[in-house]
C-alpha cells in the first residue's frame, strides 16, 4: 500500500522544527521512518504534514562521554550506538544488535524509538532500566522527562505534540547490565522482552503491559537469587497468559546470568 496524501517539510534547525510543528494542524516529526513509514503505508498513520530531521543529524548525532554520563543525540542511528561500544555502557551496544536488521539499524534512531513507544523496543526499556534522562525541545524551550515518566500506555508518551526530542542522558555506566528478548524470528517485534542491571538492582519487562515496566517484586528477589528474581517477574504477569509467564520467567533469569559476564 501507499501513504495517505502528505505535504513534505524539511527542517533547517531545531527551533525550525519546532515552529513549523506547532503551526501546522496534524503534522509529524519524520526522523529516521522505519516506524512512522511504515504506519503510513498501511494507513495507521494518515498526518497532513511530515516535517524532516534529517538534516539536523550534524547537530542531533552523537554518542559522548559527560563525566560518568553518556549522552546520546536524538538522529543518532541504532547502528551507531552498535559500533561506538563506550566502556561501562556495552549494554546499549549489545541490544542494538537486537533491533530488527541492518538497514533498519542504519536507519532508524534513538530519537524516533523513544518518541513511538513501543513496549516491546530496546531503547525503550534501556532508558527505563538505566534511568535516562530524556531531554525534549518545544514552543516553550526545553525540558527533561525521566525516563519513568516518558511512557504512559499503548504507543503514547508524555511528550506534547510538537515536541522533539534533542537527546537521552544515561547518568551513569552499567557494566553489569543486559537486555534480553523473544521474536518468533530473528529481527521480528519482540513477543517479551526483559532487562535486568544488577548493580542498580532494576529489572525491566516489555510486552507485558501497554508500556515498559519495571518490576518492584523481581527487584526484591533479586537480592537473594537469579532464580526467585525470574519468579517473581514472572509472578506480575496476566495469570492466564501461560506464554508470556513462561518467557517473562526465561528471559529474567538469562539476562540475570548475562549481565555477569
């Protein structure tokens, strides 16, 4: 199928972006489009208007060190975070070896994973575990939204229409961190996904609710045992969805075990 009629717009700055944004009645932010393309085409998403980031990537594509942070720019691709590798933070360029296939990781970014919110996307429950600080730009100026409060449900986040993303802040190194997920196929939608930092003592499921969630109960069993954390996780899970239970409770424990290597 094609996309529904769209007038295009291309960005020349972020304060650019912004503007045309929220000027412009029901438009969108086209930052690398594996998601929002794709929704297009089937006619799930129909905006009037695509406002193109591409041509900020010199200002909004980066991966550094702040001190013990590291912070990584909005238009930065999954591929690019795969190949930076920065000590302390080889979590992030482990999972992103994860997301979906490689044209897809050469194409998509930070930014627009975290802007579409699926429960199930790494860079989702990387922010989440981590503690991320997501640092958005609007009319109003800028803002940061901890990552616990960037994901409110289905596909929704708490960032206001016309605002942008400019970039994520991880506060701090997680050497003993790791992502784990299951897809019927290689590069396919994760049915379940967990994330686990054992210094930090955070576990992260996604696929289990409409957003990703960190578990409280696995957070306490964690002290004791890989085991009763992965029990537990799997505890918080719909009763009647033997599946997922039983995937909550492999991929707990295989990333408790991951993340000590």
């Amino acid at each position: 199928m094609k996309p529904a009629a769209f007038t295009y717009h291309r960005a020349r700055d972020v304060a650019g972006a912004v503007g045309l944004l929220a000027e412009l009645e029901d438009a969108k932010y086209l930052a690398g489009g594996q998601s929002l393309i794709a929704m297009m085409n089937f006619r799930l998403a129909r905006p009037a208007h695509l406002v193109d980031l591409g041509g900020l990537r010199s200002e909004l594509a980066f991966v550094r060190r702040d001190g013990d942070a590291l912070r990584v720019g909005a238009l930065t691709t999954h591929h690019e975070v795969a190949k930076a590798r920065i000590p302390g933070f080889e979590v992030l360029a482990r999972a992103m070896e994860r997301v979906g296939h490689l044209p897809i990781r050469t194409r998509g970014t930070v930014g627009g994973s975290l802007a579409h919110g699926d429960a199930t996307a790494e860079w989702c429950l990387l922010a989440l575990l981590l503690g991320a600080e997501v640092v958005v730009q609007g009319p109003d100026g800028r803002r940061v939204v901890p990552a616990e409060d960037l994901f409110l449900g289905f596909f929704t986040t708490a960032l206001d229409p016309a605002e942008m993303i400019i970039e994520v802040v991880f506060p701090r190194p997680a050497p003993r961190a790791a992502l784990t997920e299951f897809a019927e196929r290689r590069g396919d939608f994760a049915i379940v996904a967990a994330a686990v930092d054992l210094d930090a003592r955070t576990v992260v499921l996604g696929g289990v609710a409409p957003a990703p969630v960190r578990v409280p109960e696995a957070e306490t069993a964690l002290s004791r045992s890989f085991e009763e954390c992965a029990e537990a996780a799997a505890a918080t899970v719909d009763a009647t969805d033997d599946q997922r239970r039983a995937l909550t409770r492999a991929l707990v424990l295989r990333a408790c075990e991951e993340a000590t290597r």
